[in-house]
C-alpha cells in the first residue's frame, strides 16, 4: 500500500517537476554523472595501469607455479642441471627465462626524448616451452612458420632451417598488422637489426600478447646481450595430474631448500603484487583526488534537492493534510535523490569509461617514468565497477538528499507557508563558525599524525586527507560567513545603483543556498588552488635540484631505456670510449643495479667519488661528515642514500644496510642522506669500485662528460651519437627540459582532476540562482513592476553571482594556502618521501581567482536574463 | 594449421635427401651426403660402449615396451622410447621422447612427449647407456649385468621407477646387428635387441602406489636413414611367447600397400639363438582414430612357420584396448603403438605382443 503511494506520489510530485524544469534536472543529473564519472575512470585508469605489468612469461607458458631469481644480478645457467638433478623424476618443467628491454630506434628529430616505444625481449628456449601443454602447436608454432621469403615445401628442412636462422625475433601479433620482415631495436649501446622469424603464436586460453612483447630463442637473446651463459630466472611449472597441488608445495620446498642465499622464491602471483605495492601510494592519492568532484556534487545535490522541498512545501502541506504520513513523505523525496543518483551513476559510469580511455594514458606515462613499463592503451569496464559508480552515484544522492528529505517529512501539515520565506538550509550547526574553527584546529592536529604505513613499502596519508576534509568542511562554513562582508564592502561601490542595491541586500543576509554554492565554490577553487602549489613548488624544487645536480655537459645513456625498470647498460669499453673523447675534460659514471631489501625493491647505484666530489654538488639533506673516505675496504661500505629510501626502509644516517650482491651479502653503513626526485624506490649510493668486485660486472648505465671549455656541446653530441647510435646523448639543456617535462606530465593528471572539480562548482552556481531566483519570484515581478528592465534584473543576479565568487575565491585562496602546505609537507612526504620547498606560483593563482570569479559573473548574468523572463506563476 | 616440424618426418624424408642409390655395388656408402655414418655389415660391436650414444649418426632410439603386472592383478602395456635425431648440417642433435601407460582394465590410455634440445634438460652420453629427457631417464646402472634403471611418467597422472635385468643375452637381429631396411643401401641400422627383460620397480597410476613386475622388450637402433624411397611407414611387432621364445617382426610398407622385401620375421629362441622365417600379414579389422583420423589394423593374423618344428603357426594379435594411439603433438607423426595379446588359431592365449604402426595418419605426406 505505502509503496504504491510513493510510486503514484513519485510520478505525481518528482516526475512532474522534472519535466517542468528539465534544464536543472538535466544540470543537476550532469553533476553527479561528472562526480560519478571522474571517479570510475580514475579507477579504470589505475586498474589497467597495474594490470599492464605484465608477467610477460604467462602469455608463452601459461601460469608458472613458482619463479627463482638471484636476489641481484643474474642468474648462472650452470644451476639448471643442479636443478633438474635436484627435481629427479618429479614432473616438473623447469623453463630459464632472460628478460632484457629494448626501444625503437629515435625517430630523425625527437632528440632524444624519453618515453618512445620500449618493448621486453623474452629469451625462452623455444624447443623447450614446446612441451607444456598449452603450447599451441608444438614447436612449428615458432619454427614453421610459412613468411614470404619461404615456400612451403620441404617443411623438415625448412624446420631445420628456421632453427639454425641467425638471430631472429618473434613479435606480437598486435605489434602491426602485416608483421615487417626486419625490425631495428636500441639493445644497449646498439642498433640491431633482426629477422622477423613470425608472430608469437597463443594458446586460444592464454592471455592476450601484449603488443610490446618480443620473444626470441634463449640461446640467441644471450648472444645478443652478451650474456652467455646468464640468466635472469627460472620458472617452473607442475605437469598436471592428481597430486598437483602437493607437488607444488614439495617443489617450493625444495626450491628454498637448495637457494639458500643463492636465489629467491617467488610466484607469479606475488610479482604482480608487488607491482601493485609498488604504485599503491600513487594510485591511492588519486583516488582521492579523483573524489573531489564528487564532494563539490555532494553539496549541489542536497542544495537543489532541499531547494525543491522549499519550494514545493505548500503541496507537501496538502499531502500532508490529506493523511500522507511522515514516513511517505520522506521515502518519496529519498526516491528521488535516488533515482537522480541512479539516472547520473549509469550517465557517469558511461562517462567515466570515455574518460578512462584518455586518462590511462597520462597515468600509464606516469606508471612508466616513475615505476615500470606499461604498454596500456585502453581500459575496460567490468559490470563489477559498472555497479560500483552507479551505487556511488546513488549514495552520494541519498546521503545529500537524507536532509531535504527530512525536512520535508517534518513540514507541518497546518502550516502553508509564504513562499519567499525560505528557512535557512541544513541544520543550525552547519553554520555556526564555531564548528568551522573546531574543524580547523581539528586539522591542525591531525596534520601531525603519521601516515599509515601500507603492506609492502610506503605510507599512505590517511590523517593527511583527514586533515584536508576537515579544512575543506570548516573553511565552506567560515567562507560562507565572508558573504555578508563582501556584500558590505561592495555596498560602499554599488549604494546608488539600483540592481546593486537589490544584489547586495541578499548577500547581507545571505540565504542557505547562498552559502552551500559558496561553500562548494570554495571547495573546488581550494583544491585546484592546493594542487597548483603543489605542482608549482615541485617544479620549483626540481629546477633548483636539477640546478645543482646536474653540471655535466652530456648525460649519455642507452637509447634502450625508455621506461623507469629498463636494464640497459653501456658496456665498459664504450664508456672508456666516450670518456677517452679528445674533447672531454672530465667524465663519471653512474651504475645502477635494481636490488631487493627488505622484500621491496630499490636501488644500488655506484658512481665515481672522487669526480663526483669534484665537479658535482649532490643535494644534501643530510650530508657526510667532511673527509669521509668512499673507497676503503675495511668495514662496512660507507653509502649515502636518498631521502625516499630513508622513508621507505625507516634508515637513516648511522644506520647500517645489508644488501644482496650476485656474490653474497655486504654490509653498509649510511653515512649521509641526499635529495633525489628521480626515484621513487629509494636508492643506496657508494663508489662504484664496489660494485664492480660485488656484481663481477664493469658495464654501466649512464656517462656523464664534462666537456674543455669552449667546445660547443652540440657538435660533440653530434659526433657521438654518429659513433654510438645505440646511444641517447643529451646535452645539460635537454636533459633539464626533460626531467622536467617528465615531472610535470606527472602530475597532469592529478591537475586536470582540479579542473573538472572547479568546473562542476560554476554548473553548481548557476543551479544555485536558478534556484535562488525561483523562490523570488514575487520579487521578480515586483522588481518588473517597478520598471526594473531584463538586463538591469541580470545584472542585479550577476552582482550577486560574483559577489558570492569572489567570496569563494577569497575563502579558497586562503584554503589553498593551508592545503599547499599539507599536500607539500604531509601528504607528500608520507606517500613519496620527496621534501619539496613551498614555492608559490602566484601567476596561476591570480587565474584561476579570476577565471572562476569572471566565470561567475557570466554564469550568473546569463540565468539572471532567464529568471527576468521567469512568470510569477510558472509552476516549479 | 601448419605442423611443420616433423620430428619423424625429418627422418623418413632424409631418404629423399639421401644420394642416388649406388645399388649395382650393393655396399653401403660410408657417410651420407651430409656427412652422417652410414651402418655397414660386418660392424664389430663392442659392450658397454655400443650401448650408449652415436652422434656420428643422424638416428637412434632406445625403445622399451612391454607388459606390467601389479600385485593385485592389474595388468598395464608401457612404452618408454629415447629418440635423438641430429641436425641436418650436424650442428646438434634434438632429443624426442615419448612414454606410455595402458591401465589394461580401465582401458585409460595416457601418453606424453617431450622434446628437448641437446643440452641441460635433455642428454645422450657416448660412453655408457644414459639417456634423459626431463625428468625422464635410462641408465645402464650395471654394465656387467647390464642392469637397467628406467624412469619415467605422463604429466602428473602417472610416474614408473623400473630396475631392468635382461633376462636372455643381447639379440643382434639382421646380419649380426646390420639391418636393412630396403633397396637403399643406406636405408638400414645396427639393430641390437633385449628381447626379454625382467622388471619389477614402482608405479604411480593417479594417486595410487603400486608395486609392479613384468618384461620388458628393449630396442637400441642406430641408423642415419631408414626407409627407403616409396616406402610409407612400417608395421612392427614384438611378441613374448609363454614358452621363452620371442618374435620381432617388421613389415615395410610401400606406398601401394603391399610390403618391401625387405620385411622380416625373425624367431629368438630360448637360449637367444635368430632364425628369420617367412610370414605372410592379414588385416582382419581396423579401427579408426577420432583425433587424427587415420585407420589403422587392429587384430592382425600373422602366419609364419616354426622353426624348431617346421610346422605352420598362426598367430591372432589382438589389442588390449583400441585406442592406444601417440598422437604425435612434438614429433608431427602420430603412430599406434600398442600393448596385445596373442592367440593361436584354437583361440588359446599363448603370449603377449607390442605391435607398432606408422605412417597410417592422414596428414602424414610423403
């Protein structure tokens, strides 16, 4: 009985006014949908990023049960008949697998710009993973293939052929439609050139082949790399059969048992975690950020939600006198803030999707830069996040309608109430400055509380965006109180003019609607205004560090690494090579090894002291004691570490280390502590003699010449890059312009969030006097009557609008100060480690504070004219 | 769908590859063209060493088949083979392995390949018999016993740890271990032979443990090429008589249907003495392989004479179970091989058999 009177009073009551004011439906509708829609696509983005690590191997061998590795360095392949001795008669296939990365050849141009195309070269033996049971079509898979340059005849011999083929590659079938026969990668310091041999060919169970992916035969990769005899894991698979699961568990133990110190055990599984747990921190934060537009529409929503209850109490009266209970009233106007929530969740969900396909793009570049190569391009929706945004949508239109709706249940039944009289929205509390300034102080105090330390590594913020919450919610309320005194000040200007004075008798008493739309404004313009400092004071603190780390010339590295895990390396002889240039003065090195401490991954890098001490300035947080000697072999190694592995690993100076090397463990001694916005892993750094003795290894990653004065570095540039293609040579101005146009393409992301957040606030205030300007409508036609033109009432409502920006603008700025300061000392240095300095870009802060206050007045004038045109008896 | 790596394939068309027959002088040629040894008659073998690897020449293959008796009376057919086969330019050779398990009873049949380079996980030594493929394995752990421990299982479903004692001396079958294999005087091979070897090891059928006895048939080929042109394949049987006697047969087929002159019957008596005797191969029905398609002999009448009495034999062999067929995934050929039983004409059970049929699929082109 109930149930069908809120249907008939939901058809009759929310229906009917939805078709009379289609426009604020379709406004409010579009916010929410926006709110929903920033948010799943953020999602989205973030899944597919982590999703792209891929574990290359699943694609050619299904699923391994367990993968071992050494803890550092490479593997020798002398363990493998150890291994299959070990394994005896279990059925067991033991697959070697060397990884090594690699990128397309820079195109005329580019100049060595980071982020072209990298592909992951797979060295399996190609016989071998015939025999799992997932492959294919045995090993004509791979060596059978019938290209262009073979006829089709003769296939044993061709077979033979194919497999004693030089070098040749197998490439994913979505690396190009029509596979080319030859393809050119950066390996190194070289361009190589190799044989298209065919497509990988897949399993019709097994995962996608990701376009990225190569694959070539084990033998030919390790002498390609020159790595005979190396390599970089070995994953093992349990032929399948009813003790499976117990073999698997007697494999692992075996396997712990015979590595020792000699290799890691881990599964598959455990691998994509940690690439997980690697970006956590940052995927969380957006997240977050990614909630902002939907907090602006949480207030939006409950303003036109309570707008409406204002308006209609005179029929909610009549119901109410015609018996309608209580309860009724409230399941009907819950109803529809739900079906509002339902109609802009699938919108936004939709929306969202759309969104996805461009926002996974700018957070798979960040994922590359800062984490690991990705090669993700599109996102999909599962029904599973479908629902997600649309039961989002939903709550976040009931929790904003759960006021109105009571307020509306609570409307007495005698009492039909003059229209303009609305009462003041939300509860008394909410306005009270009182609970704004508890609110603050709150947020004061919680800005000292730890981050939460996450599983696996890092700390994520919680009390930081606590802080933040409560800053946004007790500065909306404080920002509403600033109404009235900037009605006062623009009094002084606008006495004699009429729409003035109209405009500005609202603000001095300033209604509920008045201040929700502030308080939203304010909101958003805080948060865009946090991030501009933010990025701004970033930008800032790269440029001076960059300013000071970088002195060199040229940097040169292999063209090969594209990505933030790409291994390549410049063998030793070449960076003699480079180092012995008649033009070069002085030259280092920089070695880096990715290690494992703790179970978390970091770096161990080696460089030269003695030229670093001469011709660098390293950033110091914490600097070595004068005199500390880099070089000596008695004791533990003396190290410095950068900041972020001082927050991730909680070790800092006078701390000791111990690191896995390929030729066991070496204790460290941290000695100081230097700043380092290029890694977010941390990363540990002695001389490198140390770690040529400890890895047996003399190539290195990247070279550093500083050049006699008076070469033009450009010219030297040139001549190298001629000598060593495979090289990626930049000059000192490149490699700036570089770092920080990675940096700032970081953080484009988490901008254009802000942005969509202010830009649901504008569509918030024109919702807002539109609202506003149907509840005067008495005094619209008074103020008509008294010969008050349109365009004098849309400027009297676009006094009022900027009135009400400016307001928010000044409330926001000031908030923005606040929350700079938390995102810059809280929220960053708990989730990344980075101290950054307070840097403020006034420029962009002076913008948006008129952008948005401009955008106000057009908005507000615009629905000034509609509300001139508004007849006293329209229905709303 | 292109299955071209055709590990047999490889084999049978290095006939085509092979030099024109030089047949007027009827001597095999040393070395192939490739360069790959050429079995000669008249070959000295010496023991243990010949027992082991010969990576002079293109093919060779350790073969064991045979019947399993578990305590309880389960009867299982097994066959375990070690192929290696050398790249055509000599530079390496590729090992191929297939097992086998016939549960008789249930007539679940299982089976597995395994290809492997030669290298770590797959290995042929030169000086003693010790093969491996995986975690497959056969050694000769005895060289004067010439005590053999194979090792071996499909996937997870089923594993065998077997201790091998010959149980009648070594066979040499052709002339003293030269087999011809046709016209081609380089299609033949040294055919060394355990006709009956006594077994008794572990069994893992599932999850169950059982401890089983049986004999073994065990084949070492060695050959660089071993059909000749026009030939398609071969029928082969292996038979152990209640009475210690055994019968090797192999019937080459010719691309009409009829078999080359060079078929053989060969008696092994009890005391591990040859004696080749005609035969003639009667097809009495034939069954059809739902994967491959292909239709091969079931029950096969063999009739041949004795030669201990001169007397005509009949004998019936008949699968223990139909569908007993590699599907040939790794190596490209499928083939039927298969435990059987034998009969003699009165229907009377008198032994048991292993027959091998090849070149019956119909992707098999050559």
């Amino acid at each position: 009985m109930s149930t069908a009177l809120v249907t008939t009073l939901l058809h009759r009551v929310i229906l009917r006014q939805w078709r009379l004011a289609p426009r604020a439906t379709l406004l409010l509708t579009g916010i929410l949908a926006l709110g929903v829609a920033v948010y799943v696509s953020i999602r989205l983005a973030n899944r597919a990023a982590v999703a792209s690590f891929t574990h290359f191997t699943d694609t050619l061998t299904g699923q391994s049960d367990w993968i071992i590795q050494a803890p550092a360095g490479a593997l020798a392949e002398s363990v493998l008949p150890e291994l299959r001795r070990a394994l005896g008669a279990r059925p067991v296939h033991v697959i070697p697998v060397l990884e090594a990365t690699a990128a397309a050849p820079a195109a005329g141009g580019d100049g060595g710009r980071f982020g072209r195309p990298s592909y992951t070269l797979l060295g399996v033996d190609l016989i071998g993973v015939s025999n799992l049971a997932r492959s294919p079509d045995g090993v004509g898979a791979y060596y059978g293939q019938s290209t262009p340059d073979r006829a089709d005849s003769a296939e044993a011999a061709d077979f033979w052929a194919a497999l004693r083929a030089g070098p040749q590659v197998w490439i994913s079938p979505e690396f190009a439609p029509t596979p080319p026969r030859q393809l050119s990668i950066v390996l190194d310091e070289r361009v190589v050139e190799l044989r298209v041999a065919g497509v990988i060919p897949s399993a019709p169970e097994a995962p996608r082949v990701p376009a990225n992916l190569m694959v070539m035969d084990l033998a030919s990769l390790q002498r390609l790399t020159g790595k005979e005899g190396w390599i970089d894991r070995i994953e093992f698979i349990v032929e399948a059969g009813p003790r499976q699961a117990e073999q698997r568990a007697e494999l692992a133990a075996l396997l712990a048992e015979l590595g020792r110190d000699r290799w890691s055990l881990s599964s598959p599984g455990a691998r994509r975690e940690s690439a997980e747990v690697m970006t956590r921190a940052f995927r969380l934060n957006l997240t977050v950020l990614s909630l902002i537009a939907l907090l602006v529409g949480l207030y939006l929503i409950f303003q036109a939600l309570d707008g409406a209850v204002v308006r209609r109490r005179g029929e909610i009266a009549v119901l109410r006198s015609l018996g309608v209970e209580e309860s009724t009233i409230r399941q009907v106007w819950l109803a529809e803030a739900a079906v509002l929530g339902l109609v802009g969740g699938t919108l936004g969900v939709a929306l969202g999707w759309l969104g996805a396909q461009v926002s996974v793009r700018a957070v798979g570049q960040t994922v590359n830069a800062l984490y690991f190569g990705t090669t993700v391009n599109q996102a999909n929706l599962s029904v599973s996040e479908a629902l997600l945004g649309i039961v989002l949508g939903v709550v976040t239109s009931v929790a904003a309608g759960w006021w109105p709706a009571s307020a509306a249940a609570r409307t007495p039944p005698a009492q039909v109430l003059h229209r303009g009289s609305a009462p003041a929205v939300g509860a008394r509390w909410a306005r009270s400055p009182m609970i704004a300034g508890g609110c603050l102080l709150l947020a004061v105090a919680c800005a000292q509380l730890p981050g939460f330390p996450l599983p696996g590594g890092g700390r994520f913020p919680v009390a930081g965006y606590a802080v933040a919450f409560l800053a946004i919610f007790g500065g909306g309320i404080l920002c509403s109180h600033l109404l009235a005194p900037v009605a006062r000040l623009a009094s002084a200007w606008g006495r004699r003019r009429a729409p003035a004075c109209v405009a500005l008798s609202h603000l001095r008493q300033p209604s509920g609607r008045h201040r929700l739309a502030a308080a939203a404004l304010h909101c958003a313009i805080g948060m865009t205004a946090g991030m501009a400092i933010l990025v701004g004071s970033f930008d800032q603190t790269v440029r001076n560090w960059v300013q000071r780390t970088l002195q060199a010339d040229l940097y040169i590295a292999s063209d090969g690494a594209q990505t933030a895990n790409a291994q390549n390396r410049i063998s030793a002889d070449a960076a003699a090579a480079l180092a012995a240039h008649p033009t070069v003065a002085a030259a280092n090195v920089l070695v880096a090894w990715r290690i494992e401490l703790d179970g978390r991954p970091t770096v161990l890098s080696g460089t030269d002291f003695a030229v670093l001490q001469a011709h660098m300035d390293l950033p110091w947080i914490d600097p070595p004691p004068a005199g500390t000697a880099f070089i000596g072999k008695e004791g533990p190694t003396p190290v410095v570490v950068s900041e972020s592995f001082t927050e991730r690993f909680d070790r800092r100076s006078g701390d000791s280390v111990r690191v896995t090397t390929s030729t066991g463990s070496r204790d460290l001694q941290i000695v100081g502590v230097f700043a380092d916005y290029g890694n977010e892993q941390g990363s540990i750094l002695l001389d490198r003699s140390h770690l040529v003795d400890w890895f047996r290894d003399t190539s290195v990653t990247s070279v550093s010449l500083w050049l006699q004065p008076g070469v033009d570095a450009d010219t030297v540039r040139a001549d190298l890059l001629a000598q060593y293609p495979g090289l990626s040579v930049l000059t000192n101005s490149r490699l700036r312009a570089e770092i920080l146009r990675i940096f700032r393409q970081t953080f484009a992301i988490t901008y254009a969030l802000e942005i969509i957040g202010v830009l649901v606030a504008v569509i918030g205030l024109v919702l807002t006097l539109t609202s506003v300007l149907l509840d005067r409508r008495d005094e619209l036609t008074t103020l008509r009557a008294l010969g008050f033109s349109r365009h004098e009432i849309a400027v009297a409502t676009a006094i009022e609008g900027t009135a009400l920006s400016a307001a928010a603008v000044a409330g926001g700025l000031a908030l923005s100060l606040g929350l700079g300061w938390l995102l810059i000392h809280v929220i960053n240095k708990q989730s990344f480690g980075w101290t950054l300095g307070f840097a403020l870009p006034w420029g962009q802060l002076a913008a948006l504070g008129l952008l948005v206050t401009l955008a106000g007045a057009a908005v507000s004038y615009g629905v000034g004219r509609w509300g001139a045109n508004l007849p006293a008896d329209q229905e709303a | 769908m292109k299955r071209t790596l055709l590990f047999f394939l490889g084999i049978l068309l290095a006939v085509t590859g092979a030099a024109p027959s030089r047949a007027q002088s009827d001597l095999p040629p040393l070395t192939t063209p490739e360069g790959f040894a050429v079995p000669q008659p008249g070959h000295v073998f010496s023991f243990p060493r010949d027992h082991a690897a010969h990576p002079e020449f293109r093919i060779e293959w350790w073969y064991i088949t045979g019947h399993l008796y578990a305590a309880d009376g389960r009867r299982f057919g097994l066959q375990a083979t070690f192929f290696r086969t050398a790249a055509p330019d000599r530079s390496g050779d590729l090992h191929l392995a297939h097992m086998a398990l016939l549960d008789v009873t249930t007539g679940h049949f299982l089976h597995q390949e395994r290809l492997n380079r030669e290298g770590w996980d797959a290995r042929a030594a030169v000086d003693r018999l010790d093969v491996a493929n995986g975690p497959w394995g056969l050694q000769m752990t005895e060289p004067v016993t010439e005590q053999m421990l194979l090792r071996g299982g499909i996937r997870g479903e089923a594993s065998f740890t077997l201790e091998l004692t010959p149980s009648k001396p070594l066979v040499r079958f052709g002339e003293n271990g030269y087999s011809r294999k046709g016209a081609d005087p380089t299609a033949a091979s040294y055919y060394l032979t355990f006709p009956r070897i006594a077994t008794r090891g572990d069994l893992v059928v599932g999850t169950e443990n059982l401890t089983v006895t049986g004999e073994l048939w065990m084949d070492h080929e060695i050959s660089s090429s071993q059909l000749s042109a026009g030939q398609v394949g071969w029928d082969w049987i292996s038979v152990h008589f209640t009475d210690q006697r055994e019968i090797m047969l192999y019937r080459l087929r010719r691309s009409d249907g009829s078999a080359d002159p060079a078929s053989t019957l060969t008696w092994v008596d009890a005391d591990g003495r040859t004696q080749v005797a005609p035969f003639t191969w009667t097809v009495q029905s034939t069954w059809k392989s739902a994967k491959t398609g292909a239709v091969y002999p079931s029950k096969v009448k063999v009739v041949t004479t004795d030669p201990a009495t001169g007397a005509s034999v009949v004998l019936f062999i008949e699968p223990l179970a139909e569908s007993q067929e590699l599907t040939g995934e790794l190596g490209g050929v499928p083939y039927w091989e298969g435990a059987c039983r034998v009969r003699d004409a009165s229907g009377r059970e008198i032994g048991s058999a292993f027959m091998e049929l090849t070149g019956y699929a119909k992707d098999l082109k050559i």
